[in-house]
C-alpha cells in the first residue's frame, strides 16, 4: 500500500504520538483542577501553546483550541457574524474554499448576509486557483464583516498572496480570516506577515493527532469580536467551552515544533519527489494534463524554486485524458489518492475547485489529487506512477 494523500491527512509522527501516549497514561489531570494533576496538565498545555505561538509568531493568549480546522473555521465566520455587536452584514470569500468554509458561509446567508464569492484565475493564467484580486479588492467595502481567503488551496495546492487583500480590509475596517489548514506546518505562516485576524488550523495535517485545532484570534490594535459557539464551563476565556483536549493539544504543540524545525529539508525533498512523480507519469501518458499552478516541466520556465512558492510542495492534481479518476482509483487500490469528486468522498458532484478554475464536468472527473508527505519514498513514487501508468493503458483499451 501506497499513502499518497497527505493532504486529506497525514500519519501522527512517533515522536509525537510518544508525547501524546504519556499524556493519556501518565499526565491526565484536567487543566483546569486545582490539584498537581491539573496545575501539570496546565503547564503542559501553556507550553505547547508557547510552542505554537511562536512558530506563527502569535501571542500564546491569541491562540483558542478547538476540535479541527472546521470548528475553527465556524468559530470564526459565525464568532464574527452573529456577534450582538456585529453591524456589518457582508461577508466576501472565494468560490475555492473548503466547505468547511463554504458551509457557514452559506448558512450565514440563509439568516440574511450578503455573499460575495470570488473566482479564480483560470487555469490558462499564470496565476491559476488564486482569487482574482481585482475582484475581491472591489467586492471589499465598509459593510464587510468578515473575509475570508484560504492560504493554500487543500485540491491543487495554489498558494494565495494575501497582502492587499489584508491591507483593504483593514483600510474599511473588515476582519480578515485565512483558512491555513494546508499550510500550517507545510510552509512558513507568520500572522504577523499575513496581517490575518483570524487564522484557522489542524494538526493532523502537520504530522499531529486527528481532531485538535486551533483559530488564532488577533488581540492586538483592532478588535475582534466573537460570539462562542460552545457554551458550558467557559474555558478558554469563554471563547470555546469544553475540557482542554491535553493530549491532543500537547501533540499538536510537539507536531508544529518538528515541521517547522525540518520544513526546509522536507520542502526540498517532497518538492523532488512531486517533480519525479510528475515527469514519470508524463512521460508514460504525454497527454496527461497538470490541474492547477505550473511545475518545473521540459515545457515551462518555472524553475523549481519558483515552482514551490506558487503551489504547495507535496500536491499533484492531474487530468487523465477519457479515463474516470475513480475508475483509475479503483483499478489500483493499492495506491491510496483522492479523485477530482470533491474532497470529501460522500459528496459524488465533480470538484469545486476543478470546475472553478475551467475544467468542465468531465475533466474534473478524470482527474485524482496525489499529496506527497515526509514519509513517501523514491521508490513509492515510482511504484505508484508504474501501477497507475499500468491500470490506465488497461482502461484505455477497454473504452
Ligand atoms: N480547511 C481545509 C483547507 C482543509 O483541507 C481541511 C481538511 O480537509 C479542513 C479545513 C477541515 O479540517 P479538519 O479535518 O481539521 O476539520
């Protein structure tokens, strides 16, 4: 069995599931006891909090931890719009979102938000997946709410500058959200850099355990205000009721520390390993079609540097010329990937994001997402393109 698909999830690094073992079995208190148990747990949970502040040079108090990036995408896009303070009743996103962001968005809309959704560049663009900016510089004015823009596309990896963007909202007093969930952890996220007020997270992308995240939430200048979606006890300042998840957050705290203490050595290496795959599977289907921003290529001048700025790393999203991604997905089980049908697989409607940057219904359905992470090996990429380049030829004279 192949993992190519590090970018629905990646396995909990060792090092990190040994951290979280020892808080389930040894340092179990509940962080809010007043007892050695709890006062440890506590201190377990401020230092990986220390931890992650610092890798995306936020303040420990600006951090809230939740149960993943789709909580923290909630929290924050209904926090902001259904404050009791909250004038404003227009929010602006892109039409790439995740659902986790979509959703909301559009259950805001529901109780009477106006929505304005932005398309991307198109895939004949240099610029193809980012929001045209342009468009969502105009769409931005005094009556924004909320914006929200991902960092990196979770489907063809584009990596969205943010910088104008953050500087309109700011100009017409609207918050900025950044949905960082394929980035944290992938390349450097500063919020600081950003100019974000709101960034959401989740560490089972970065080498953490499943269902823990966290919404950074800006404290300092402009004010941020947000109404709870969990109410109970009123931990975490009564921003996200609930016992702290100890285990969870300490492993996400110890996963960041190690992806970005070895991104620049895996960014290398799975950025070689993305081009290998790639130039290997090309060479056996010279019709095969990359979706998404460009990579280094016998066709193009981007350079490999360049390439990594432009797209997330370990992402790969290509079209199959007349052959079903799922029925490529199915003929090699072997070989685990995500077919251009959205990103969750109960939903069968072809790919948002494919649709949205010009594939039409077909082509969105020939296409599969390979994410490549640390563990993927030389040899499993070969692997993967030989047996994909086999069950494809195979197909092709069944059609
Ligand atoms: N946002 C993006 C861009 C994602 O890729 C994902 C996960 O697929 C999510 C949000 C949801 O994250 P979680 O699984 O932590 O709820």
């Amino acid at each position: 069995l192949i993992y190519l698909d590090h970018h629905a999830t990646t396995p909990c690094d060792r090092r990190v599931a040994a951290v979280v073992q020892r808080m389930l079995l040894e340092d179990y208190g509940n962080a809010s006891s007043q007892h050695r148990f709890g006062q440890s747990a506590a201190d377990a949970v401020h230092s990986a909090a220390e931890t992650i502040a610092q890798a995306l040079a936020a303040q420990a108090t600006e951090l809230v931890f939740t149960s993943g990036a789709t909580e923290s995408n909630s929290l924050a896009l209904l926090g902001v719009c259904q404050h009791p303070r909250q004038k404003r009743r227009k929010i602006v996103t892109a039409v790439t979102e995740h659902p986790a962001v979509l959703d909301p968005i559009r259950r805001l809309e529901a109780d009477g938000f106006v929505v304005e959704r932005i398309a991307p560049y198109p895939q004949s663009d240099p610029n193809v997946g980012q929001v045209d900016e342009e468009a969502i510089l105009n769409a931005i004015d005094d009556q924004t709410a909320v914006v929200s823009v991902m960092l990196a596309n979770n489907e063809i990896g584009t990596i969205q500058p943010l910088r104008r963007v953050a500087e309109k909202c700011h100009q017409v007093g609207a918050l900025l959200h950044c949905d960082a969930t394929q980035a944290v952890g992938r390349i450097p996220v500063s919020v600081v850099d950003l100019d974000v007020d709101l960034l959401s997270a989740s560490a089972h992308k970065f080498y953490g355990p499943k269902g823990v995240g966290l919404l950074y939430i800006r404290q300092t200048g402009r004010r941020v205000r947000i109404r709870p979606q969990i109410e109970g006890g009123g931990q975490q300042r009564g921003l996200r009721s609930g016992t702290l998840n100890v285990p969870g957050i300490v492993g996400m705290g110890e996963a960041l520390k190690w992806a970005v203490e070895e991104m620049d050595t895996a960014t290398l290496r799975i950025a070689g390993l993305r081009q290998r795959l790639w130039d290997r599977l090309k060479s056996g289907i010279p019709e095969l079609v990359l979706n998404g921003p460009s990579i280094a290529d016998a066709n193009t001048s981007i350079s490999p540097t360049d390439s990594v700025l432009r797209r997330l790393h370990g992402n790969l999203n290509v079209m199959f010329p007349r052959v079903e991604g799922e029925a490529l997905m199915t003929t090699v089980p072997t070989v685990a990937c995500s077919s251009g049908s959205a990103c969750s697989s109960v939903d069968p409607a072809p790919s948002h994001v494919l649709m949205a940057i010009g594939c039409n219904e077909s082509q969105a359905r020939s296409s599969l997402r390979f994410g490549i992470g640390r563990p993927t090996t030389e040899q499993q990429t070969d692997e993967a393109a030989d047996r994909l380049l086999d069950a494809f030829h195979r197909l092709r004279q069944m059609v």
